[in-house]
C-alpha cells in the first residue's frame, strides 16, 4: 500500500477548466440570490439599484440614472454578473489546482474562504476607484456574501473536479 502525502507547494498542475467554469457560474447564481434576498429582507427595498449597479460597469454611468426598468438592464446585469463568477473561478482554480489545496474539505473551504476576502478587497477597495458607484455596498453583508462566493466555488470545484490521467 502506498501512502500519498499532499504537499501544499507549487506543482506543475493544471486546474480543470470547464469545472472551474462551472463552478465560477453556480457560486455566481448563489451570491445573486443571496444579494437579492438580502436586499428584499434587510430594507424591503428592490434589487433594481444593485442590477443598475452592476450593470452600469459595461453600459456606462447613465444607466444609473436612466428611468425604467429595461430587459437590456437586466441581462446586462447577468452578463457581467456570471461572466465575472466564471472568470473568478477560474482564477481560483489557478491557485488550488498547482497547490493542492484540493486535497480535503477543510482546505479547500479555507482557500477559497480567503479568496473570497481578498476578492471583496479588490472590489471594494481597488476597482471602486474606476466603477465609483459600487461604493456604497461595502459592508458586512457583502463581506458574508464574498466568503460564500469564494467557499461555494472552491467546494463545488472539488466535488465536480475529474480525477488527473495516469501518467
């Protein structure tokens, strides 16, 4: 019998990609649902504002102010929404794939918990320099909301995960 000890440094290991992919794009549908239901329990407000919001980062400023509620709005929101999710989760797979950090639940939740803080820190507190408007969501919701996105994805990138070919 041989024993298989999991170092956590780089090897030359590629990530999954179209798991990554689909992982990026679940996690995504679950921080939207998460950030619409929070928006509908904490205030009772709509979650209009966070689709303008969101949506104004490929449409451009006006779309804040813009009257109306268009379908352009909304699925612009979505496009950028999961295309944003896709993308992050394949970056994160860059970063558990060459380290393992696959090799249990407990380090692969941790990873991609510490993704999402540091993905939350770079939204908030560097690209809010170029989309000035996203601003305001700062806080402990969305904090929450970004350790979820970063655990689900990386969770969901191990489970769906295919074994490696023999070399």
């Amino acid at each position: 019998m041989e024993l298989h000890m999991h170092s956590h440094r780089w090897d030359a290991r590629l990530p999954d990609w179209l798991v990554a992919v689909v992982a990026g794009f679940g996690a995504g549908g679950i921080l939207m649902l998460l950030e619409i239901a929070w928006t509908l329990l904490a205030g009772g407000g709509s979650p209009w504002p966070l689709t303008r919001k969101i949506a104004a980062m490929m449409m451009g400023e006006d779309v804040l102010q813009a009257q109306g509620y268009g379908f352009s709005v909304l699925a612009m929101a979505l496009a950028v929404h999961y295309v944003l999710g896709m993308a992050f989760g394949v970056v994160l797979a860059c970063i558990i794939a060459p380290f393992h950090f696959d090799s249990s639940d407990a380090m692969v939740l941790l990873t991609g918990a510490v993704f999402g803080l540091l993905l939350y820190a770079f939204n908030f507190y560097v690209m809010v320099k170029v989309f000035w408007w996203i601003a305001d969501l700062r806080g402990a919701p969305t904090v929450v909301a970004h350790l979820i996105f970063g655990m689900a994805t990386a969770w969901m990138y191990r489970r769906l995960e295919r074994p490696e070919p023999q070399r």
